[in-house]
C-alpha cells in the first residue's frame, strides 16, 4: 500500500480540487488573476530599481539639458535675468541694482524698444514687485501669528522704501539740473530752441528717415556684415564724442552688424536718440559688460576716459587687450595721465589728427611706453543728415529730394529761424556751438565781441566830432584845422590796415581778400550754445553772464540756444562762425568741419586741429589763443562785418574742402585699416 506524502505545506488544509466550470472554481481562479499582475508590475518597478546605473544616466541627463537651458537664457535673454535669480520673491541686492538700473537707465529692450523711464514708474514698479512677494509670503504662511506679520510688513516696508530712495537718487543722478541756472529767458536774456520741429515741417520728413545708409559695395560694409561690436561710450552729453560713437554704431548696424552700446555714465540726453536708432545698451558697466565684450569681434572705447574701464575688463579677461581698438579724442595732459597705464595694453590706438598723434606719441616717449602697434589716424566726417540738409550728395538723397531741392529748403529754413531770433539781412549771426567752460574759450569770445562793437562805434564818434568842430572852425586856427584834416587822414589809413587782415599776411593768398569791396553797414550779432550741456562748468557760465550784465551794449547782441542733435537749422541760420578753443587747441573740431559744409567762415585759434582743417585766408581766418589773441579776432568779425562777399567766398572754399576730405566716406575708408588691425578674423 502506497503511502500518501503530502506537502508540508499542505498539511492539515489539503482540499480536493472543485470541478472545473464550477462556481467555485471560477470565483478561485479570478481571485488569483490580480495577485498575477501586481506581481508583473512589482517586478518590472523592482528591476528598474535594481539597475541604478540607468537610474543615473537619466538623471545626468536632465541635470545637463536643464543646466545648458538656463546657462544659454543667461546669455542671450539679458532682460529676464532677474527672473532667473528670483527665488521665494526675495532678489539678492546685486540684481536688485541690476533691475533698478534696467528701468531707470532706459535700457532698450530688444523687442518692442520701450523705455521706462521717470521717478514715478520706478517707484511703482519697486513697490509693485515688492507687495507681490510679500502676497505670495503670507499665502505659503497662514498660520504665523499677527505679531509676526506686522514685522514682516514694517521690515518689508522699510525694505521698499530705503530701495525707492535709491532709485530716486539714481534718477536724479541721471537727469541732474543745476538748480543756479534755470534754463530760461530770466537767467540768459534771449534763450531760443531747439527748432527740431521747424526743420521737420520745412524739410518735410520724419525722424525715421533721418538715418544714413550704408553703402553696399565698400570694404568696411564687407568686414563688418554679421560681426558683434561692444563701442564704449565715456558719457552721453551732446558733445563731440559721443555723438561721433553713436554714430559709429548706427553705421555699424546699417551694414548688418550687432552693436552693444557700454555707458560708463548716463549724464547727458543722447539716451533717447540711441533708443530711436535702435542701438541696444548694456545695463551695466560690470560683469555684464565684461562678457558681452568677450563675445565681441572687436571693441572700440570712445575716449581716454574708458581707461578704468578697460583696465578692469583686462583683468577679468587678459586676453581682451587684443580686440580693442582705442579711439583716443582728447589732447590734453591730464587724459594722457588717466589713460597711460593701459596704452600698451590695447591693440590699437586711433587719433583725430596729426597733431594729436605727435603729441601722445612724444608723451609715450617721455614716460617711456612702447605701443604694440603704430597708431592710425581717422578724423571725423560730416554726417549723412547734415550733408544732406546742406545740400550736398549723401544716402539720403532720393529722386524728390536732390540737392536742389536741399538748398531751397535750406533757405527757407534760414528765413524761419532767424524771425525766431528777431534778426534781419541787416544782421551778421556769427555762431559759437559747443560746451561752455574755460577750455572752449566763449567768455574771450565775448571780450572780443565787445572790442569789435566799440572799434564798429569809433568812425561815427569821429564824424561826430568832426562835425562839432565844423561848427566851431571860425574860433580854430587854419593851422590846427590842417592838423585835424592831417590825423582824421591817417586815422582812416590805420584803420584800414587793421581792419584787413590780408595786409598783416605774407601769403600769396591775400589777393583774395584784397578784391572784396565793402558793402552796406551790418551789426554784428553772437549765437552761443549749448546751454543745458552736461559738460558746462557753472562757474564758467556765471563768468560770462556776469560780463553781459557789465556789457549792456554786447548783451542785447548775444542770443543763446540749447544743447540739441538738431543743428542743421542753427547752421542755415548763421553767417560766420568761431572755434575759439584755448590752450593746446582742439583736438580735431567736428563742428568745424561741420560748419565749414554748410559754407560759413571760419574764425579760429592758430593751434591744435582747427590750424590743420582752416586754412588762413583761404577758408577761414586764424588768431593766436588767449587774451593776446582778442584783438586779432576782434578785428576779423570787424573785416567779415564789413565785407560779406568776402565771407561768401571764404565759405564757399571751406565748403569745397569738406566735400574733399571729411565726408562719411572718406571717415569709414581710414576705419577699413582698423578692422583689419583689430578684428578677429
């Protein structure tokens, strides 16, 4: 007999199998169905887990395109940085002086190129994004005590507004006033424009048109076609300077470039003309800066004063002296001592003239700095715009507005602005456009001015007594009549040699100015700008007001007007015009060579840039600077106030070498050597 073995597990709970198709048997068999598949799906988790180097890679994986995502926004999205570091609406301060920055600088945003800018929209937008993060604070913390909330608030509060004064203060940095010198009729007597608006309605265009294009077949169009530059702007007042990079920039951009502008400082009110050319702006003048300049194909910093700049860029990146072509646009000795420890630093130096190249080389000599390449001289050029209001061929000329189209305009331009200053033909304007300090030279303007309406006096003071003692001869001597006759003689004669300055030159050229003959009688009457310019030195200012307040002749003569882009009509307004800048000179005088298109005279000092561009008597006449110079030039505003055929013929000259020399051709063809100096290839 067979023994039955049971399983061990079996024992004591052994049941026969039910009969198949039996309630029993399915209600079995569909209860095991579940523990099936749990089992499947436990056991397919159960593997994943047990391979944890998949487990890993994936993790890798995401961890890399996670970190390739925000590293790349970082980079190119520069206005949603600060979403980036916002973490449970907090912002560290360093962004926060980014963002602040972001809206009070007006920095353009690279889409819709809106600007903020104001106290009021900063302030709101400070407070706004500071009651957001307190909102979402309290909602994740309902439960905090009251107590707790109310220091919350009075912290935050505190927070909020120790943050707007900041940004008030930053505004008020920015868009600084002096509150000595309002700009109005009371401070200055006769204060007039801009005339913006005037050019807009006579010349009949917009201010999108007012914008160059490039010129499609020329070298420097080919070298810089999607290239990436960083210019360096020392500052944003109308000056000479940055008005020259800002036009740079704007070419750049015409012949297919990317350009980013760096602002070392906002002073100055170029920051809405950058936006309506839309030229992008660097928040900052930091890190920011220092990578967006690494990207770059080449950086061209605009003035000795971006010395500290550069400096710290080199340190934060060594190799980047190599890609900086350094367009130096001072002459004087304390920007050469600001500037010299980086000099041999930099790829390239570029200078405006040749004077200014010999000067800077002989002070690298004397402090022995060795450059690492031979400087290139590129001087400045007369905009499109300007070329084409004075009726000289440029990019903006079409088929309904040739150039003599232009020089009708111009006329009637003329005619409009000078009923805005109350002048008639009978009025000689001689202009003077520039910063006012010392440097500049407008208070000697003015001594001269006031020397010249004293000689202008002298003749009818002379008929005057002339005609006194006319009346008095039956109580003089024949012989003391003689002698009157004999000296009134010779007064006229001396008067004559002094009043023509071709007879005190030794030149082949005076012939020029001997064949003018002398006209109806003119008064003479003074434009100085700019007033509002962020360069002007108050004290300066006051010097000269205080003058006219002496001068009461010389102060109903003179009219000021403000600092402005638009220009185009104070030239068509003017008849003469003065570069009367001190010392060493000017380094170049870009609106020397403006005034010099739009066919006015020039008076200027015999030294620095203005001796290279004004030739004396044949474009210009020239005097020596400081007080020594004052009579010389009084008596050359004496010579073009009498003879204004004289003056047609000098501008016209000056206009002839302009065309020559200095247009925005002649400018970008020099600049050509520097890209292919400086420019990685």
């Amino acid at each position: 007999m067979e023994d039955l073995r049971l399983s061990p597990l079996r024992l004591g709970s052994f049941k026969s199998s039910p009969p198949r198709g039996s309630p029993t048997f399915r209600r079995v068999h569909s209860g095991r169905t579940p523990r099936r598949e749990v089992k499947a799906n436990g056991g397919a988790l159960q593997w994943f887990r047990s391979n944890r180097l998949i487990y890993w890679l994936l993790l890798i994986t995401l961890w890399t395109y996670l970190g390739f995502y925000v590293q790349s926004r970082w980079a190119h999205d520069d206005d949603n940085k600060v979403e980036f570091l916002r973490f449970g609406g907090k912002l560290r301060e360093d962004v926060l002086h980014v963002e602040q920055n972001t809206r009070v600088g007006s920095v353009v945003d690279k889409t819709t190129h809106l600007v903020v800018d104001g106290t009021n929209v900063v302030h709101v937008d400070v407070n706004k994004r500071m009651h957001v993060a307190l909102a979402k604070k309290e909602d994740a913390t309902p439960r905090r005590s009251l107590s707790a909330r109310r220091r919350r608030r009075r912290k935050a509060g505190r927070s909020s507004r120790s943050k707007t004064q900041k940004v008030r203060k930053v505004v008020e940095d920015l868009d600084e006033q002096d509150p000595e010198l309002p700009k109005t009729n009371v401070t200055y007597g006769k204060l007039f424009g801009p005339f913006g608006s005037i050019e807009d309605k006579i010349l009949e265009w917009s201010p999108q048109k007012r914008s160059g294009t490039c010129d499609r077949k020329s070298d420097f169009k080919r070298l810089v076609w999607s290239r990436r530059f960083v210019l360096l702007f020392h500052e944003l007042s109308m000056t000479g300077a940055p008005i020259s990079m800002m036009e740079l920039a704007s070419e750049l951009l015409s012949c297919g470039a990317t350009v980013y502008a760096v602002v070392l400082s906002r002073r100055g009110g170029l920051l809405q003309e950058l936006i309506r050319r839309r030229i992008k702006v660097v928040e900052d003048k930091g890190e920011l800066s220092f990578k967006t300049a690494m990207k770059a194909d080449l950086v061209v910093a605009g003035s000795a004063v971006c010395a500290t700049w550069i400096d710290q860029y080199m340190d934060h990146f060594p190799a980047g002296g190599s890609q900086i072509a350094w367009w130096v646009m001072e002459n004087r000795r304390e920007y050469f001592e600001r500037a010299k420890p980086v000099l041999d630093r930099v790829k390239l130096l570029i200078f405006l003239s040749e004077v200014q190249n010999k000067q800077w080389l002989t002070w690298c000599e004397e402090e022995r700095i060795k450059l690492r390449s031979q400087p290139v001289i590129v001087p400045l050029s007369v905009n499109d715009e300007l070329a084409f209001v004075a009726g000289i061929s440029s990019s903006l000329n079409t088929p309904t507005l040739t150039t003599e189209m232009m020089k009708a305009k111009r006329q009637a331009l003329r005619e409009s602005v000078r009923k805005e200053f109350g002048l008639t033909d009978k009025d000689m304007l001689v202009m003077s456009l520039s910063s006012i300090n010392p440097t500049k030279g407008q208070l000697l303007l003015l001594e001269s001015a006031a020397l010249a309406l004293e000689k202008e006096k002298e003749p009818e003071q002379v008929a005057k007594s002339n005609h006194i003692s006319g009346t008095k001869k039956e109580k003089i001597s024949l012989s003391v009549r003689h002698r009157l006759r004999g000296s009134a003689r010779k007064m006229k004669i001396k008067s004559r040699v002094v009043d023509n300055p071709s007879v005190l030159s030794a030149t082949g050229k005076r012939k020029l100015l001997f064949s003018a003959s002398v006209t109806q009688k003119q008064d003479l009457k003074l434009l100085l700008g700019s007033v509002g310019s962020k360069s002007n030195k108050v004290a300066y200012v006051k010097e000269m007001l205080n003058f006219l307040s002496k001068n009461g002749n010389l102060s109903n003569s003179v009219v000021w007007t403000l600092a402005t882009t638009r220009v185009a009509s104070l030239y068509s307004a003017a008849d003469v015009y003065v570069t009367n800048s001190q010392g060493i000179g000017e380094t170049f005088g870009r609106v020397t060579i403006e005034a010099m298109a739009y066919g006015l005279p020039l008076l200027g000092t015999d030294a620095g840039g203005t001796k290279e561009i004004v030739e004396h008597n044949v474009t210009g006449l020239l005097h020596p600077v400081g007080r020594l110079g004052n009579k010389v030039l009084a008596q050359n505003l004496l010579f073009l106030l009498r003879n204004p055929s004289t003056r047609l013929q000098l501008g016209s000259e000056g206009r002839k070498k302009v065309e020559k020399m200095y247009m925005k051709q002649h400018m970008y063809k020099r600049f050509v050597d520097v890209l292919v100096k400086c420019m990685r290839p």
